[in-house]
C-alpha cells in the first residue's frame, strides 16, 4: 500500500476534485488472476461499505491489462469509486519479476470518495472548504 496526493484536470464538481489523496493497493505472486483482483476488491468493498451493488467496468490504465474502473451504488446513482487492474507483464519484467511465473494486480482509490460514502457526504468540494462546522463533526 502506499498513500499519495494526486493532481489531475478533473473538472470540479460534488464528485471531483483537482486534487485528492490516492491509496494504492500492489499484489504480485505467483497465479493471480484477475478473479482474484475482482474477488479482493468486492470483499473490500463490502467490509467499507456494507452490501451496496458495485460494478466493474473496462477501462484503460497505462500500466495494466486489463484495466477496469469500480463503482458503488449510492445515493440512487453509480459513483466511481477505484482503478484497477492486472500488472502489465512489461512492468513485472522492469521491477525484477519473471512475468512467466509472476502476476500481480494493483488498484487506486481517491480517500476523499470514501469518507463521501462512509460519513454521507453530499459535496466532495465540502471536504477542502475549510467550514469548521462541517469538519467538527469528524
């Protein structure tokens, strides 16, 4: 695991932030498979948040294939909530790994979408707004 801040051109609006704190998440061994990364995730996702419908969609990441990004269910909509995907064998070669033998997944998901479902948020933009009010209740 290894946290970090990520900046990106996302247009601002109650879901998105220019800037969020990232969580990303690293297996490697020997047969994973991207059941095992679905599996992982899904048990996650329900240990959080309980037993909301979630989603897993094709999507496109630089460093692994396939790729999917994950949604939750909330509040009536789907409300992307993490990136993932298998390492790409290119990858595992670069770090050192024999990608005949090794496979591996990774994931990334924003905190500040979390605490959004966790703790009811209806704004993202609310987190960074600086109201004593609202963040005393945390």
């Amino acid at each position: 695991m290894a946290p970090g801040r990520v900046y990106r051109r996302d247009t601002v609006d109650a879901t998105h932030a220019a800037v969020f704190h990232q969580i990303e998440l690293l297996a490697i061994e020997e047969g994973l498979r991207f059941t095992d990364l679905k599996g992982t995730i899904k048990e996650f996702l329900r240990q959080m948040f309980g037993d909301l419908p979630v989603r897993f969609r094709a999507s496109y990441f630089p460093f692994t294939e396939p790729s999917a990004e994950v949604d939750l269910q909330w509040q009536g909509k789907w409300l992307e909530l993490l990136g993932c995907g298998m390492v790409d064998p290119n990858v595992l070669k670069a770090a050192g790994y024999d990608p005949e033998k090794y496979t591996g997944f990774a994931a990334g998901f924003g905190v500040e979408r979390f605490a959004m479902v966790l703790h009811q948020i209806d704004d993202i933009r609310r987190v960074y707004a600086s109201d004593l009010r609202f963040l005393r209740q945390f």
